[in-house]
C-alpha cells in the first residue's frame, strides 16, 4: 500500500468524491472549510493507493493530550477486501505508544444501518480499540466514544476537543447561516 500525504492543493476530486458520499451530510465539515483546518490546524490528511488504485484515506488530528482520528474511509466497491484493516494497521503503527480516539455511529442506537454499525464496532474492539462508553449526539446520531492507549475519556476531553475545534470552524454558526 502507497500512502500520499494530501493538501488543499493536491486533494483531488476521487478524495472529495469519497468524502462525500462515506459520511452523511450532517457528520461532514463542507469540503472548502475542511481544506483550510488541513492546513490550520495542521491536520495528518493521508491518501492511500494499492498500486495506482485509490483506495480511501484518514484525516488525524494530533494532539498533545491524545490523537483523534478524525474521518477513515474506504471505496465502497473496495470494502470487504482487507483494506480497511491494511490501513488501520498502518495508522496504529505511525502513531504506536499514543492514546487515540475517535467517535462513531453507537450500535446500541436503533437506525436503519444498526448491523453495520455493530460491525464496525467489532472491527475495532478486534483492533485492539475499546468501547469509553461516552455517548454524545450529533443532529439526531447518537455516537460513542473509542480509545486505544492508556487513560480513560471523559465528556470534558470531548469538551476540550471541540472546543479546540471551535477556534478554527464553528458549525453551530455555520447551521444558523
């Protein structure tokens, strides 16, 4: 696997393309204003290639207290086929010794994707991830919290971490507009 450190200069039209249509428009930043945090705030924004094959990408946020994994998709037609776990594999290694965290759709919430959820669940808790049991909600998605690493996550981390974010994009203004 080829990996690509990805720019607002470089990030092409397959990466948009797959930003879109991996994660619902209510868990999405608009593609222009997520450009710009890559370069404000200094986003690990990764590309990943099998050959000349564009596979799916990460976006993480380092930081000191933990690293956050911010977005990780893969193409749909290329779900399935190991690459998911080749490139979850590749960013636990770049970021080995670090607590990392992410959120993802609950399993325990009653949706129409409920098994798909339970099974991204398992991938990770198989990878080593464990369940925080912090839940917050996101429009009408409740979400839970994952950690790898030492140490525990609480509503104040999710609180500082947002807040973080809040300096360089405020969605709740964004809404309003």
């Amino acid at each position: 696997m080829t990996l690509k450190q990805i720019t607002a200069a470089t990030a092409d039209e397959q990466i948009k393309q797959l930003y879109e249509t991996a994660f619902p428009e209510e868990e999405r930043i608009p593609w222009d204003d997520l450009m710009r945090l890559i370069e404000e705030m200094h986003l690990d924004f990764t590309a990943y290639y099998d050959d000349e094959t564009f596979v799916g990408f990460t976006i993480i946020y380092p930081r000191p207290s933990f690293t956050w994994y911010w977005y990780f998709a893969v193409r749909e037609e290329l779900r399935g086929k190991g690459y998911g776990q080749q490139i979850l594999s590749n960013v636990i290694e770049r970021y080995k010794g670090q607590t990392t965290v992410f959120d993802m759709e609950s399993p325990r919430q009653e949706c129409t994707n409920t098994e798909q959820r339970k099974s991204r669940h398992r991938f990770y808790l198989r990878n080593g991830f464990r369940d925080t049991n912090v839940y917050r909600r996101f429009e009408e998605v409740e979400m839970t919290i994952m950690m790898m690493g030492e140490g525990t996550f609480t509503i104040n981390d999710w609180e500082d971490l947002t807040g973080e974010l809040k300096q360089f994009w405020n969605w709740e203004e964004k809404k309003a507009t």
